[in-house]
C-alpha cells in the first residue's frame, strides 16, 4: 500500500489522462499494490510515447534535412550536366535523370531496366559507348567526346560524357577493388552544336585551303609568264599580280598550320629545343639567302615544350627576315632566366605595326585592328598551347620579341637498376 498525488499528464499537447506518483510523506489516497503496479505500467507507458515522439520529430527532421540536401544536389547536377545516369553490371540503366525527356524524348521509367544499347543508333556508337563502359567497370575514370545518341522520334543527339565506376557503399574506400564495383555513374553534356560547327568548319578550311592554294598556283604561273613577255608598265602589274597570289598562297599555308595546331592538344614534356631553333634559322638561311641570322645558345636548353615550338620560331624569323629590309640582320638568343627558358629573336627592321602587335599581344582582331597574315596567330596561340609567354621590348634599338616557356629537366636514361 502506498500514498500517492495525482498529476496530469499530456502528450503531443493533448490531455493523455490523470497518473500518480507514489509520495509517502505527502497526503493521498490510498491504493492497492494492484493498483500501484498500473499506475506505474501507466507511467512507463506515457514515457515511451513521449520518447517515441521525440525520436519521430528526429528521424522527420533528419528526413526534411537529407530531402533539401538531395535537392541541391539535383540543382547543382542539372545546372553542371543535361544528364545523369547510371548503368549497372549487365548493362542497363538503373536510374536516369528527369533531363532526359527534354534532350531525349523518354521518361526515365522508358528507359530504367533497358539496357544502354537502346540509345545507341549504330555500331559505331555502341562500339565506342561499350568500350568506356567496360574502363569504368575495371576501374578507370573516362570520357568520351562526341557519342552520337538518338532521340525517341530518331533524331541523332550528340553528347560529351564522363563515366565513373560505383562501388559497394559498405566497402571502405581504402579496401576497394573491381570485385567491388557494382554499376557505373555518367553525365552527359549536349555537343550537337559544337560537333556540326566543328565539322562544317574542317570541311570548309579544307575546301578553302585546297582551292585557294591550287588556284592561286595557277594565277602565279601566268603572271609570270605575262611579266616575262610584257614590259614597262604591264610588266610591272604582271609582277604585282605574282607577288598578291605568292602571299595569298602563303596565307592559306599558315591557315592550314594553324588550323592543325589548333586541333592537337599538346602534351608537354621535357625536350632540348636547341635542335629546333637550329632548324628554323637554317631555314629561314636558306629561304632569304641575302639575310644574315646569327643563333647564340647553349649546345643544350631544355624547356617544357612539343614539336610544334619549332613552327612559332621559324614564322617569327620568316617574319623579321621578311620586313627588315633588302640585307635583314636578324639574331635568336636563348637562355635560361630563373625556372624560365627566353628565346629572344631581334631584327633590325622598321618594327612591328600597332596591329601586329596587338596580334602578339591579345590573339585578338577587330576591323579597326587588323593583321597582315596568319604567321603571328599562328605563334600566339602555339605559346599559348605551351603555357608560356610572348613579350615585345622596346627598350633596344632593334625589334625584339620574346617567347618564354617553363625550363624542364630531361628525364634520366638509367635503367634504374
């Protein structure tokens, strides 16, 4: 027998009922040990349902918070990529994103548990499409530039996509193998513009160069012919006429190096470039017997550079020897500056016209700005390939324009043993 008060209690802000709590030294009624025994149950009862309510209002909290980060994670996916997908082991789609009714034309319950092949519209395309499929399941990271997909009306669509591999979440990562991969995680960007703007303008430098070289041989034939039968004054417009088609030829040569150095995407390595600067001013030594070019460097210089350092020197002194005068005096001087390798060339002609240099300078071209030929693009945008940096100095009496590339050390031959 024990004393109790009573108390009340609520739950969830409604009334749940009246309990008592046992309280020998305070007044009460009086109760059986039976009836003791269920207030307690009561009690116990309440604190799990308070308990309880308390965990719900975490796990809703929880749940609210992971809903807001998925979320963003969505907003940040469809404001990166035009689509998101997964493939898993047999090759099909387990999940796609909303996106892919918009670039594709199917909803993503047409496309989930159907294998990847379906978008694919011709061998070519699953060829390439599989073979990264296959690298992201044996681990590797890779992309793939320019697979051709088709549309669910058959319009061909063509993306940039990255594929990554997926591995067991319960494995830790420092653990992780093939055995573990489970599926693999693309995104996809649309390139269809890019593609057909890429392609139209290969084939149409290719026509242009092809034709404007061929036909510019032919009018340089004649005019030659002309300028050898005629004399005074039509001479002298038959040689005006050889000399526009001889420019116009070299044009479209620098258009087609041009053009080619815009498509590689170079990799740098450690080189000694000593042997293409000799190269170049042998060259250019040949082609302008009357100039006189003078190379000083080390017998090696090694720079992080490609192949195509080589093109950037030898137009810069084709260009000097070109516009320094009937008896050009032209010098390259290469040294080493810091973790910098110089290639310095000097002339010692009239200088670079205001929109030469902002060839140089800029890579840019406006109407009001406007250069005589492609050779100076041509070395900007190479030493931009290269990450270096072109410079004009004024502050000698020559012209002097200054390439800079990243100094590199050659990679040992031993054999390691």
């Amino acid at each position: 027998m024990g004393t109790y008060i009573g108390a009340k209690l609520t739950v969830n802000n409604e009334p749940y009922g009246t309990i008592c709590f046992a309280d020998k030294e305070e007044r009460g009624t009086t109760f059986s040990d039976a009836e003791t025994h269920f207030v307690e149950l009561l009690a116990h009862l309440a604190r799990n349902a308070i308990e309880r309510r308390t965990y719900e209002q975490e796990l809703e909290e929880r749940e609210a918070r992971l809903d807001e980060r998925e979320e963003e994670q969505r907003a940040l996916i469809d404001a990166s990529f035009d689509l998101v997908f997964r493939i898993d082991t047999d090759g099909q789609f387990t999940f796609i994103s909303d996106t892919a009714e918009d670039l594709l034309g199917y909803t993503p319950e047409e496309l989930v548990d159907r294998p990847f092949s379906l978008l694919l519209p011709d061998n070519a395309s699953v060829e390439l499409a599989t073979e990264t499929y296959e690298q992201a399941l044996a681990g590797q990271s890779v992309e793939e530039e320019y697979l051709v997909v088709e549309s669910k009306t058959g319009d061909q669509v063509v993306l940039d996509v990255r594929k990554v591999p997926i591995y067991e979440s319960t494995v830790p990562k420092e653990n992780r193998t093939t055995a573990d991969i489970v599926g693999v995680q693309g995104a996809a960007k649309a390139a269809t513009e890019r593609f057909h703007r890429e392609r139209l303008n290969h084939v149409l430098n290719r026509v242009l160069r092809h034709n404007l070289r061929n036909d510019m041989n032919v009018i340089g034939g004649f005019s030659e012919v002309l300028e050898k039968r005629l004399s005074g004054e039509n001479a002298e417009l038959a040689e005006r006429i050889n000399r526009t088609s001889d420019r116009l030829s070299q044009l479209s040569e620098s258009t087609r190096k041009l053009s080619e150095n815009m498509d590689l995407a170079p990799e740098l390595e450690p080189m000694d470039i000593t042997p293409m600067v000799e190269r170049a001013a042998s060259q250019i030594t040949e082609r302008y017997p009357d100039a006189d070019i003078t190379v000083k460097m080390p017998s090696k210089i090694v720079a992080q550079s490609t192949l195509s350092l080589e093109t950037a020197v030898w137009e810069l002194l084709d260009n000097a020897a070109k516009h320094a005068g009937d008896y050009p005096e032209v010098s390259v001087e290469v040294t080493t500056i810091e973790d910098r390798v110089a290639i310095r060339i000097f002339d010692d002609g009239p200088g670079l016209p205001p929109s030469e240099r902002s060839v140089l300078t800029t890579g840019e071209e406006t109407p009001l700005v406007h250069g005589q030929g492609l050779g100076l693009w041509l070395v900007y945008w190479i030493i931009e390939g290269l990450n270096g940096d072109l410079q004009l100095h004024n502050d000698d009496p020559r012209t002097c324009i200054e390439l800079r590339l990243h100094a590199g050390e050659v990679p040992s031959e031993s054999s390691g043993e």
